[in-house]
C-alpha cells in the first residue's frame, strides 16, 4: 500500500541493504484489492499491509504466513493554528462543522475511519476526498480542514507541534502493519529477508 511503501519500507530496506548488499527489491504500489490479487497470483513473493479488525482482506489468510511487523495508530490531527484560531474538537458536540478531509469511503482508511466514527456523533463537513494519505496529507498541512492519519506519516509534525490531535482516544483505530507470504515458493534471498523483516 503507498502509505506503508512512504512511511514504512523505504526506511526498513535501506536498513536492511546494509546488512543484505545482495538484496534487490522492486515494490509495487496499488490498493488492497490489487496487493492481494497481486499476492494470490504469485506476481509478488511478499505483500505488506495494513490490517484492522473492522476489515476483511481479499485473500484466503490460512494459504500463506503472516508477520506483525508494526503496530500503527489512525489518528485525526488539523494543524495547530487551525485547530486553535477554529476551536477544531471532535469532542465539542456544540459550534460549526469542522472541515474534514476524507479518505474514499470504499479505500482500506475510509472503512477503518468508518469504524472510528461508527455511531458518535460527528461533527464534520466533507470538504475533500481522496484515496491517498499523502495527498490528504497536503492539503490538512495547508490548514483547510482536519483528517485522520497514521501517525508513521505524521510522526515528525506530532513531534514538532506542527499537527495536533484533535479529538480524543475514542476517535483514535489501532492499525498493524502485516506481511504476507507464501514461503514455499521463495528462493534463498527472498527466505533470508522473510527471516529478517
């Protein structure tokens, strides 16, 4: 998934190519769907993904191996000027809607989001959808609304202050980042990095 390959992978391989100067990878980017297909078609040796309990994967998990590689956590942020200067709170169940920057509502986050709002109240108005985290990413730094974001995409704005939480943990889904494979079909290279990764 592009968020994992963003957020997550590029940092683990350049990791890892220190330790493996053998390693050639070539990753794949797409939705859910199309990791999955790309899996069970055996097009890829490994699929990486978030997995969330609210969200069935398309595969059939009993036909390969599974490794929990890192727990990650859905968080809705706004940047801080606009949260304050706005009174931006999911909690407040008083004041105007809050612009919101939606994940497309089929995509893996937008059910995940789904799952975080189930029957709450919620106070929002969709401004924005989109498919893709960094692209929701660009405009909530701009100030025009709050989203939810996986805080490995976010962990430096958290940090700095620049984004700020903007509801509390009830608001908040937990995510695992989950590598799938079938470790019968792999060579020794593809079985050295599974036992790494």
């Amino acid at each position: 998934m592009h968020t994992i390959s963003v957020n997550f992978l590029a940092n683990r391989i350049e990791t890892l190519q220190h330790s493996m100067t053998d390693i050639r990878t070539r990753v794949i980017s797409d939705s859910l769907s199309t990791c999955c297909e790309l899996l069970v078609e055996g097009a890829v040796d490994i699929m990486l993904c978030y997995t969330h309990s609210a969200v069935s994967l398309t595969i059939d998990e009993a036909a390969f191996d599974r490794k929990d590689l890192l727990t990650d956590r859905l968080i809705p942020v706004a940047t801080a000027c606009a949260a304050r200067d706005n009174g931006w709170n999911l909690d407040n169940r008083t004041g105007k809607d809050i612009p919101y920057l939606a994940y497309e509502r089929t995509s893996f986050l937008g059910m995940v989001v789904d799952h975080a709002i189930g029957r709450k109240p919620f106070r929002a108005e969709t401004i924005y959808v989109d498919g893709l985290v960094e692209a929701i990413k660009r405009r909530l730094m701009a100030g025009s609304g709050f989203a939810w974001m996986p805080e490995t995409a976010i962990h430096s704005e958290l940090a700095d202050g620049t984004l700020v939480r903007v509801g509390g943990d009830d608001w908040v889904e937990h995510l695992t980042i989950a590598a799938y494979a079938n470790p019968s079909q792999f060579d020794k290279t593809t079985r050295d990095l599974w036992e790494v990764l």
